[in-house]
C-alpha cells in the first residue's frame, strides 16, 4: 500500500518570504498523480497543484510550484512571497494512475503559519 | 472550478437517532465519491468508496451498518450515521469526481459537515 508522509507538523514563514513544505512517499508503482491541498480554517479543501509522475517538468500555479523528485520519492511545495491567505494546513496527497476508484492517500498534514 | 456541496453544514442530535448528510455535485456528474471523516487537526480518514448504482466499498474499521451511504444518481450521495453515539461527533466530508472531459484525476471535496451526538 501507498504512504505519504509529511515531516513537519507546523511550520512558519514571514509575509513575502519565501516557504517549501516537505512530503515523501512510497510505492512500487511507475504512473501515478500527486496532489497538494490546502484547508484554511473553513476547512474546505482547495487544491493547490498537482503533478502527473510520467512528466518531468516540475508543475507551477502562480506562486506556488513543487519539486518533483521521482528517483526520491520525494514531492515538496514551495510557496513563494507568502501572503497571509495562505496560512492554513497543506496536506499532500497520492493517487494511483490506474481506476476513478482510486481514493486519495493523504499525508498528515503541515499546519503553516504566516507571520505578518 | 466544479462545485460539491453538503447538507447539512452543521447538526447536532440526540444519542441513538440517525442522521443523514447529503453530498451533491453541482454542475458535473460523479460515477465515484468518497467519504472521508476528519477528527480536530488531524489528516482525512477514507470511510468508503461511492459507486453510483452499486454497494459502497468501505475501508478496514469502518462499519458498514453504522455508516450507510447511498449513490443512487451520478449527482447524489448520503452517508446515513445510524443509531449515533457520542463518539460519532466528528467532521465528516465527500468528495466527488469529475471523469468528464478527460479530468480522472481532479477529485473536488465538499465544505463538510460538523456532526455533534449528545
């Protein structure tokens, strides 16, 4: 089975700097999507971006952009000139490529706070 | 984007009666939903897996005869909490689909719903 770990719980960042959150994954599959999904204190999730594993090009959304490292297992955010909005919890997520039925696998999640 | 809606957003009821919470995807047709349950600052547990048409599938723990869920259209799903009990109190939240026009893999969550058992 699929796991997605995010290492850091809460993390913080100055207004307008500049802010990467961590997540590794694991799985013995080749094609697969992954996600980040932001849930500010409506709690209603939003995602953020998403990355198809097949292509190698990093995916960007204004500013925010992931680092994609399929060799690593590895699928950061980095969010930049951080605006208060987006201070929320991130969580990364999984999916197998294969099957709508294919639920998300979703890591614990890092609360991110944006110091004004 | 594609909007998923749920009814209610908040309810509160009494130890031993059923609750129904309703998940619509508003302006697209959803073959699969999911129900998540989400307890403070933690990440979304998966309840089970909506197929419109056919028997949900649940994930190891979570009991079938509690949480009964419902995909009777590609654009309705409920998750009944039967005979709930305090420790039902939760945040519970759908998640719908979009397969049309090449979207497999854009999955759109509903606002939830806070479920208080006294």
């Amino acid at each position: 089975a699929q796991t997605v770990t995010q290492s850091q719980p809460e993390m913080s960042v100055q207004e307008a700097e500049t802010v990467t959150l961590s997540c590794t994954y694991d799985t013995s599959e080749s094609d697969y999507y992954l996600f980040w999904y932001k849930q500010p204190p409506s709690r209603q999730m939003i995602l953020v971006i998403r990355q198809e594993a097949y292509k190698q090009q990093n995916a960007t959304e204004n500013r925010f952009s992931v680092n994609f490292q399929k060799a690593a297992k590895s699928f950061s955010l980095k969010i930049s000139d951080s605006q208060l909005g987006d201070a929320a919890m991130y969580f990364c997520a999984y999916r197998s490529f294969n099957s709508g039925n294919t639920p998300l696998v979703f890591g614990k999640g890092t609360r991110l706070s944006v110091i004004a | 984007g594609a909007v998923v809606s749920q009814h209610p957003s908040r309810v509160i009821c009494k130890s031993g009666t059923s609750v129904k919470i309703e998940c619509r995807s508003l302006d697209f047709q959803a073959t699969t939903m999911f129900w998540y349950r989400q307890f403070p600052k933690k990440s979304l547990m998966l309840m089970a897996t909506s197929n419109e048409g056919s028997k949900a599938t649940y994930e190891q723990g979570v009991e079938k005869d509690k949480f009964l869920i419902n995909h009777a259209s590609l654009t309705l799903s409920t998750l009944t909490v039967t005979s709930a009990h305090p420790e039902d109190s939760s945040f519970y939240i759908c998640s719908a689909r979009d397969v049309a026009g090449g979207a497999v893999d854009t999955q759109y969550f509903g606002p939830g719903t806070r479920l208080t058992v006294l």
